[in-house]
C-alpha cells in the first residue's frame, strides 16, 4: 500500500478517536448536569413542605396573639418570594428571608405562654425542625453535585466543549450561618 | 483510589467469590468422588446445584441474613425518630430509603445488608437506640449508608452465605468427626470400615476448609473498607465526633450480641462477639481495632 492509503487511515482514526472523545465528554457532562437538576427537586420538595406548613402555623399563632401583625407579614412575604423563586440563587435569597421571618415569629411566641403549651403549637414546631434538617441535607447534597459540575466544565479539555454546548455554571444554594447554626442547635436541645 | 474504583473493585470481588464457590464446591466433591472410585457425573452436579445456590444467594442472602439475625422491620410510625435519621441522611446522600430493621438487644450494633442501594437494609438493636444520642445515632447510621453506597453491602452479604456459611458448616463437621470418631467402637466388619473412612475424608476436608474459610473471608474483606466507611460517614454528617463518641460507647459495651455468630460477624460496625475472643474467634476479626478507628475521626 502507497504512503497516500497510511495517512488516510491514520487521519481517519484519528477522526474516530476524537469523535468517541467528544461523546463521552458530552455524556459525562449531561450525566452531571442530571445530578444537579434532581438534587435541585429534592431541594424543592423539602422547601415545598416548609411552605406548605407555614399558612397553619401563622394561623395558630394567631389565635394567640393577634395584634403582631408585622411579624405574619414578614412571614408570608418571604414564603410569597419562596414560592415564585426561579432560580436556586433567588430561593436561597427568599429561603433565608424566610428562616429569619420564622425566627422573629418563635421569639414572638415565646411571650405568649398559652401559645407554647398548645398541642399544635408543639407539633408545628416539632415539623419544622425536622424540616430544615432534611433542608439541611438536601442542600449539602445539592451543593456537593454543583460542586462536582462546576468543577467537571471548568478544568481542562472539558472547558473546551462545555462552553459550545451550552453548559453553564450552576449556582450554589448558600445558607446564612445563623441558619447553619440553628440546625445544629436544634439537635443539640433534642439529645439534651 | 476514587470511591469509583472501590465500588468496581467490589463488583470484581464479588464475581471471584462467586465464581471461586462454585469451581471450589465442586472440586472438592469430585475430589471426593474420585477418591472413592466415581466419575464425572457427581462433579457436574454438584456444579450445577451449587451454581444455582449462588444465583440465589444473591438475591436471597440479605433476607437470610435479617432472619439469622431475627430482626424485624420497622415502619415511620413506629419509630419516627429513628425514621427521621435515616431519612435526613438519605436525603443528604441521594440514596433511596432503605428498610430500617431492630434486633431486640441490648448489646449496641447495627448493620447494613442488601444488594444494591434500591434493595437496602438498615439494622439497629435496640441497645443502639438506648445507648446512643441523636448525634452518636446519625453517626452509625452514616457509616452504615455509606457500606450501602459503596456497595460493600453485596460483597459483605455474599460472604456471610458463600463463605462463613461454609465456615460454620466446617467447624460442625469438625467437631461431629472429632466425638464421632472418639465414641466408635473398635472393629465391627467391613461396613463400618467403610463409614470410618468417610468420616475422615469429611474431617480432613472440614480441618482444610476452616481455616480456608476464614482466609479468603479475610481477603475478600479488607479493613480498608470499615474507615472508608468511617470516613465517607463523617464527610455525610459533618461530625466525625458523633461516630468517634459512638464508637466509644460501643467499644465500652462488654455484652456480647446473641444473634451475631462467625459468619455474621464481619457486617457489623463493631465486633458483636465480645468476651468469647478465642483463637477462631480471632482468625475470623475483620474489623479493624475500634481505638484506630476512633483516632483517625478525631484526626479529621
């Protein structure tokens, strides 16, 4: 065989090689990015739950002590942004809002000594702790597969192909350390 | 080496055990048949036979597992504490929601079995739950999902079956040779001559198998895999503290676990079978010493 036959068998190999390069990259960054959209609906599924929660707890505050009105509206504006929140960005914005809205609420409630003894009471608050722990993790799950993704688009050769394709970087969900804080807390008051 | 190549070095192992059942049960009894002047066909029997036990233990073997160990399941309602732990920790490591089973003992372990993280179980004794706070409880807990998410679950279950089964079964022969051998009267004709050397050919083969037994139970178990386990559950929680306090309280317990025995044993996260440290007991330890352990968390 003439050296014409060689290089076109070579440049031809070549061209599969990179082809079955190319693919596997891409797979491996739409595999990623999977993993970050369904961590992301898990986060929206506890963060659902807590939201949902909160109409029955404003309401049996309320029963209590009804003239804190500043503080109900606090509330329900965060949970209204919550809700609308599109991006991760902009929920953990409103969800951090909102954790702080609560707080003033609890401190409100500890006035209103009745409040703290009603069985619903208890049991709302007992709901919501568990609730932001599962927020916790989901988040650290979440946070830990952007992680991964941001990292896999950016090194080299990846960064290369991530661009053209249209992969962007996605946005971690950052917690206050107040928030980060309080969960501890309240597993600490648990085992106590 | 990645937690990937771990969980495909697992996949192997687990193949080679499999496999290597198989070849060695029917080597032995065509060994044996040889011996006493057969051919083939028991050989290929057995292969046969032993193959499809294998193909059964490892869809079966976890379910053995759990009844050996008489644990029951437990739903949310029953325990929502504990429920709530496995869920949280579940969440924060993408796994499905494993079964969550008790042992009614006092003695502190708990366990991970199954075949894959969709076919999980969690088991706790109730000693655990007693003895442990919510932070010590999310410590265990993480160790034993992350045996799940490595899939040390498959490998560690095929070997109580394939392997400590076979150990068990050996040290029984052994034994039943031993005292039969001793009680046998002298000379009675050629029939119980015949059973005679049965029996030895069975003790020789149980006096080989057991410690062989507990070699490759040894090799296919690297200690390796309890502070990966450790480590990848310390990553999960946060708080290496909590699993080093737990480890503690475990190390601290001198009761034995009932329900654990030789072939069992190698699944929990701290020896169960305390206070009978005898030389087989001993020859069986896969688990790496508790203090090492609780070391290397407070080094985190």
């Amino acid at each position: 065989m003439s050296a014409a036959v060689w290089v076109v068998i070579a440049i031809a190999a070549l061209v599969v090689l990179i082809v079955l390069f190319v693919w596997g990259l891409y797979n491996g960054l739409v595999r990623s990015r999977m993993q970050v959209r369904e961590s992301w609906s898990g986060m929206d599924v506890q963060l659902k739950r807590r939201y949902s929660l909160i109409p029955n707890l404003v309401e049996t505050v309320k029963g209590y002590a009804a003239h804190e009105r500043e503080v109900f509206e606090n509330v329900t504006k965060a949970r209204a942004a919550l809700m609308s929140a599109g991006d991760a960005k902009s929920a953990a914005e409103a969800n951090n809002q909102l954790t702080s809205a609560l707080k003033t609420l609890f401190a409100v409630a500890e006035n209103y000594p009745q409040l703290r003894a009603s069985e619903n009471f208890m049991q709302l608050q007992k709901e919501l702790s568990d609730i932001e722990a599962k927020i916790a993790y989901a988040r650290q799950f979440y946070n830990s597969n952007v992680m991964s993704y941001n990292t896999k688009i950016q090194v080299f050769p990846n960064m290369l192909l991530a661009r053209p394709f249209g992969f962007t970087q996605a946005d971690f969900f950052a917690a206050t350390e107040a928030e980060r804080a309080e969960v501890r807390v309240s597993f600490e008051k648990k085992t106590a | 080496m990645t937690i990937y190549d771990h969980i495909s070095a697992n996949r192997r192992r687990t193949w080679l055990l499999m496999f290597l059942f198989v070849v060695f049960v029917a080597g032995v009894v065509e060994l044996i048949a040889l011996a006493l002047g057969g051919g083939y066909i028991a050989g290929i029997i057995v292969l046969i036979v032993a193959g499809l036990f294998v193909a059964i233990s490892y869809y079966s073997a976890s379910s053995l597992v759990l009844s050996l160990s008489q644990a029951k399941e437990v739903k949310h309602d029953e325990n929502p504490d504990l429920y709530h732990v496995v869920e949280n920790l579940c969440i924060g490591s993408g796994l499905p929601m494993p079964k969550i089973y008790i042992i009614e003992d006092t003695a502190p372990n708990a366990f991970a079995t199954g075949r894959d993280p969709r076919h999980a179980t969690v088991v706790v004794t109730s000693g655990l739950l007693q003895k442990l706070d919510k932070l010590e409880l999310e410590g265990v807990i993480a160790h034993e999902l992350s045996h799940i998410k490595n899939y040390d679950i498959r490998l560690m279950t095929l070997v109580v079956v394939l392997v400590g089964l076979v150990a068990l079964l050996a040290d029984f022969m052994l034994r039943y040779t031993w005292f039969g051998a001793g009680r046998r009267p002298s000379n009675r004709g050629r029939g119980e001559g015949m059973a005679g050397a049965l029996i030895l050919v069975v003790a020789v083969v149980a006096a080989i198998l057991a410690p062989l037994a507990a070699q490759i139970m040894r090799f296919a178990l690297s200690r390796g895999r309890e502070y990966l386990a450790d480590a990848s559950g310390a990553l999960l929680t946060r708080y290496p503290e909590g699993l080093a306090r737990a480890l503690e309280k475990i190390a601290a317990d001198k009761e034995p676990l009932e329900v654990a025995n030789k072939a069992t044993a190698h699944l929990y996260i701290a020896n169960p079978l305390k206070g009978h440290e005898s030389w087989a007991n001993n020859l069986f330890s896969t688990h790496p010493p508790i203090e090492e352990r609780i070391q290397r968390l407070r080094a985190m």
